[in-house]
C-alpha cells in the first residue's frame, strides 16, 4: 500500500489541545509536539485551551517542564532551539468551556486559520459540551476534532457520543485516538499479513486451531483508582486495545489502496463477533485492590479480565479467539500467540499435541518487538526425536516513531490510517454489552500471578495459556 494509506484532506493549519493544563498534556502531548517539531512535521500554531486561570507564560513552563521530564523517552534536550521554536508557537485561552465567550476568544487567537484540529484531552463528559460551543461559536467548518478514548461506557453512551460528534463534525474529520494503534508492532501486524504471500493459503479455520492475546502489567492502579472505579480492565484494555488487535488479525484483504478499505474490513471484524455470554468470561481483582485511594470497600470492579470470543465469518468459524488482560500480573508485556493444528497424521511419537506446541506463530508486541514462528526441528542422532524451535523474523527496530507524535501528526496531516471509525466503536461495544452488568462473581488472585486460577477452565478445551516470557528463547 506504498508508503502510507493515503488521504485525500488537507493538511491542519492550527492546532487546539483543549484541556493543555492537564495531565496527559503534560505526559503525553507536549513531548509529542516537540519530536514533531524536531522532525520537520509541526510548523503551524499551537492554541492551548483550558479552564484553568494560567497565563500564556505558565504554559510555555509547562511545557518546558514536561518535555524535560520525558527525556528519558525522547532523548535528552539535545536541541534547544527546537523547544524554543515550540514554545514560540503556543498561545493560550483561559475559560469556562460551557461560556460562549470561551470560544469567541478561541476564534479570534485563530485568526485566518481555515482547517484547525481540535483535540479534547479532556474528561469524556466535557465532549458534548465543547463540540456544541465551537459549532455555536462558527468553529467547525473546515476543522477537524481529535477524541481521546473512551468513546463511552456502554453501547448507549456510545452512540450518543458519535450523534452529537456527527451533528458537528463529518465522519472523515472525527479522528478517534486509541494510542495502541499508534505502536510500531502493532502496525506491523497489518503489513506482516498482506505483505508476505506464504501466510494467507494457512489464515484461517482450516489450519489454525485458536489465538491468543495477552495484554499484561505488573504493577497495580497506582494513584488512579477513583478512575479505574469507572471502568475496569474490560472497558479500559479489552474492548479497544485488545479487539483492535483481533481486527487487524481476523480482517479480510482490504479491497483497494486506502485507509477506507481497511476500515471496512475492520468493521466488518466487530460485526461478526459473537456477543459475550456470561460463560464466555472471567473477571478477577488483584488482592489489595480494595485499598487503593479511590476504590470503593465493596467494589466488584474487576481489575482483570479474560474471555472467550468467536468470530462467525466464513474464515474464522469454530476458531476460539482468548483474550486476556490485567494488573498486578506477573510481569509486563503483550503478546499474540496464534497456535496452528498438528499435522493430520501422527508419524512420530513425540510429535502428538500433548508434548507441547509445535507450530504457532508470536507476535511479541512489548516490551520489544518480534515475531517469530515455532516448528519441530530434529534432534541429531539415529531417533526421530526433536523440540520447537523459533525462527525469528523481526526484532525491535531503533528510532521507532512514539505513538502519540505519529498519531498527532497524522491528525494534522489528515491521514485516519490510524483511527477508529464510528461503526467500529458501535459494534465493539455490542459485543461486550450483554456482560457488561449480567456476569459471574468477580475472584480474587495474588499480585505477580497470572489472574484467578478459573482462568485455566476458561482455556482447558484448547489447552493452556501461553505466558509471555521476557527473554528470547
């Protein structure tokens, strides 16, 4: 698909980060900028809006402050000139977002730009009320808006979401972030598949017997209780993070040149997904959980989760997809492991299913990066007696672009390869819907396991869970 799935919008002529005093400006966004500006790829206004009484000055600090506080990700400061250009490019307006007088203060630091992106790095609650200012204010002809996940908590509120973006914006300037997408193996799942020509005669129900998918973390909630109260790990990793994995997977060939194409075939992924039933998942909560600031003493929000999906296409039926996710596990990492049926015939003994797995393919996503296949290899000597072996294919590649400065730039540039399209956002939440209040208890397990020890049940019928190791071996 060349170099790039190619759009056809302009490029943005001003950027607005809506909610720049918070805290994912300062982590994520302002040391994304600056890597743009590095790069060549941001020469156009920087409008920083928030409720806050700050002044222009106390941002530019702030983003001094937090490009200074990444520089173990982003390399040290290596060039001062590119933070002072960056700097030179912020403004800034201070209001209430439900005050109209907010936005016409925007409109005028705007000036002749034409095609501004809007960015709401703001709490999802604040979307309606934002959008609905810069329509009244004149603001969205010819803009685009940037939002942050989660787009919902449920089905509803997600279709309630995409009426009111859709009142204000068109679908093709909707750009719906889930920074997981921005991540170079991830990426690498969709060009390793319709690049290489050996993979598609064995993708599909006839050769491989399941998938899994492991998205795990060693460390707890830290100081976001109060907020993981709201979601939990099936809202939070299971619903984005880990069906965009499935969908680039599962997805049929896209039919032309163009991020559209992938979209569709993505969508048409979620839409052959088999609704959840309460069976089908196992929630736990990590001991201590209920200690945490912000947590509820009696709270059933489950801080693990795992499941058992199937998608009922024509190439995937019958083939289990488990998913798996949750903190305070036993390290961190993610992972897919796409485990591939045995030869139909057993002609040597230690080739039978049960003395392990003999062909699969890994797709390790992180902490580094490689994909790798497994096959039988003989042992030397006079007995047919052999072990797996891995053949890896790709390893971590340096200078690798972070995902908040390509997916920002992309959104400047107008390229959606990289986002989340309404129908997509829909649909994967009518899989979840059903198990969203009506599922099992939730069981507890220990910090450093692999989750609650019902999870094994879950798999039992397609063996075992594979846990990502942290050395190649």
């Amino acid at each position: 698909m060349q170099n790039r799935l190619h759009s056809h919008a302009s490029p943005a002529d001003a950027l607005v980060i809506f909610g720049v005093t918070g805290d994912l400006a300062h982590r994520m966004i302002f040391p994304a900028l600056y890597g743009m500006l590095k790069s060549g790829a941001l020469d156009i206004p920087v409008i920083g809006v928030a409720s806050a009484k700050w002044n222009l000055a106390q941002v530019r600090q702030k983003a001094r402050d937090s490009i200074r506080q990444s520089s173990g990700q982003f390399g040290k400061i290596e060039d001062p000139d590119a933070l002072d250009r960056l700097t030179s490019l912020l403004n800034y307006v201070g209001g209430d977002y439900n005050d109209l007088n907010t936005f016409t203060a925007l409109k005028q630091a705007l000036g002749n730009a034409r095609r501004p992106a809007y960015f709401l790095a703001i709490p999802p609650a604040l979307f309606p009320t934002v959008m609905k200012w810069l329509a009244a204010a004149g603001l969205t002809e010819g803009g685009r808006v940037i939002v942050e996940k989660p787009f919902g908590r449920d089905l509803a509120s997600a279709q309630e979401l995409n009426r009111i973006a859709l009142s204000t914006f068109p679908e093709d300037s909707i750009y719906r972030i889930d920074h997981y997408l921005g991540k170079e193996a991830i990426m690498n799942i969709l060009y390793f598949r319709f690049a290489n020509s050996f993979l598609e005669p064995i993708w599909n129900r006839n050769c491989i017997s399941s998938v899994q998918i492991t998205l795990s973390e060693d460390f707890g909630v830290k100081d976001r209780g109060a907020f993981y109260e709201s979601v939990g790990c099936l809202r939070d990793v299971v619903q984005n993070h880990l069906f965009q994995i499935v969908a680039l997977l599962a997805m049929e060939p896209p039919a032309y040149q163009g991020f559209g194409a992938v979209h569709n075939e993505k969508a048409k992924v979620f839409q052959a997904m088999r609704a959840l039933h309460p069976d089908d998942i196992v929630r736990g909560q990590y001991t201590g959980y209920l200690n945490e600031i912000g947590v509820a003493k009696d709270s059933d929000v489950e801080t693990f989760c795992a499941l058992r999906l199937f998608i009922d296409s024509w190439r995937w039926e019958g083939v289990p997809w488990y998913l798996r996710s949750g903190k305070c596990l036993a390290t961190t990492a993610a992972e897919v492991i796409v485990e591939l049926k045995p030869p139909p015939q057993r002609l040597f003994d230690d080739s039978a299913p049960v003395s392990g797995r003999s062909n699969y393919l890994r797709f390790r996503l992180s902490p580094n990066s490689a994909i790798a296949l497994a096959a039988r290899v003989k042992r030397a000597g006079k007995e047919f007696v052999g072990d797996t072996r891995e053949l890896y294919l790709l390893n971590d590649q340096p200078s690798q672009e972070p995902p908040y400065q390509r997916l920002l730039g992309d959104a400047i540039s107008g390229d959606g390869s990289l986002f989340i399209r309404e129908d997509a956002v829909e649909s994967a939440w009518a899989v979840i819907e059903p198990v969203l209040k009506t599922h099992h208890p939730i069981y507890p397990y220990p910090p450093g396991s692999w989750g609650p020890e019902q999870v094994d049940a879950l798999i039992a019928p397609h063996g075992s869970w594979r846990n990502p190791q942290l050395v190649n071996t």
